[in-house]
C-alpha cells in the first residue's frame, strides 16, 4: 500500500490551485521528517536510508577503498544535511518538536557536531583529508561534501534558536573550522 502526503489544513481562498497554506507546509515537513526518523533506530545513528542497490549510487560497492571511505561519509552526510533542510524549518516553527521519542534538535545538535568532529566514528573529514583518503593530488578535486556543507549552514541559520545558539562556543569552533575547511576549497 502505497502512502502519500495529504495536507490536513488547506484554505482553497487563500491559495486558489492547491489549498496548500503555511500550515500544510509544515505538516508535510512533518510527514518527511517522521517518514525520514522511521528509518533512524537509535539517537545515535546517522541519517543513512536503506538502500538496495549498490552500482549506481554511492558509496559504490566496487570503489577503491579510499574512494569508498570519502563515498560512505558522503552518504551519511548527505543523509545529515538534507533531512536537517527540512527539519530546519521544522524547528524554526516547532522547536520542541519529537520523533521516535526524542527532541529533533537534540538529535540534529548532536549528529551535526559527531560530523564535524575529528576523532568521532561520524566525522566526514574537512576537505584536505577527503583528498588524503580518496588518494587524489587533484587540487580542484570536488567532493560532495562540499554541496552538503552548503546546506547545512542553511539550515544552521533557518534553525539557529534551536540548534546553533545552543552550541558552546567550542563547539561553534570545531563546526566552523570544519565548515571553512570546505569554503575555502574547491566547489563545482
């Protein structure tokens, strides 16, 4: 049985075509970020979905292995910094908002933090470490790190009550550095 989104709240005056208003938006937010959090067992996993196809999408079972390390922490990333783009807005409105029992900006304060943090089984690695592992001497060599980077800052500042200004300032720090890493690099 297939599922679909179907806005609870719709005001066909205000928005003539789809009924679609502010609130539908967030209840759709609602609806991807409860369908994403389905997948995440525990406060500690990373945003990774399940996958059954391994040839196309990365990481790509066939990759050397340091190319296939830089491709699962992209994966992961990904995983982290997309959602985040809509529980961002989810939080800028609903900042307490839960999923599978636990506040969402705990969750997203947390896993953006174990990304960012050299050490932590999550980290991602900023990008002269993504070139030492991938093996490349390719200074213009793009990673898609990168791209997500950009989208966690946007969500960073859509949700800056709720996620960034609970950061310590040494926690800012360790962010910031990893995020410069990548805006002063390569971009496609």
């Amino acid at each position: 049985m297939a599922m679909k989104f179907v806005p609870k709240t719709t005001d066909y005056e205000l928005s003539p075509y789809t009924g679609l208003t502010r609130e539908s938006w967030i209840e759709a937010t609602e609806y991807v970020i409860d369908g994403i959090f389905k997948n995440i067992k525990s406060f500690d996993d990373p945003v990774v979905m399940p996958r059954i196809e391994t040839e196309i999408t990365y990481p790509h079972k066939n990759s050397p292995p340091g190319l296939y390390e830089v491709e699962k922490r992209a994966s992961a990333f990904e995983g982290l910094a997309r959602s985040f783009f809509f529980g961002s807005v989810l939080l800028c409105n609903k900042p307490d908002y839960e999923v599978n029992g636990y506040k969402l900006a705990d969750y997203y304060r947390k896993q953006i933090l174990r990304s960012a943090t050299p050490g932590d089984p999550l980290y991602v690695g900023n990008y002269e470490e993504l070139q030492k592992i991938s093996g490349t001497t390719d200074l213009y060599r793009p990673f898609q790190q990168t791209v997500e980077t950009c989208a966690l800052v946007i969500g960073l500042w859509i949700a800056k009550e709720a996620v960034w200004d609970k950061y310590s300032k040494e926690e800012k720090d360790i962010i910031a550095a990893f995020l410069s890493s990548f805006g002063h690099a390569n971009t496609v």
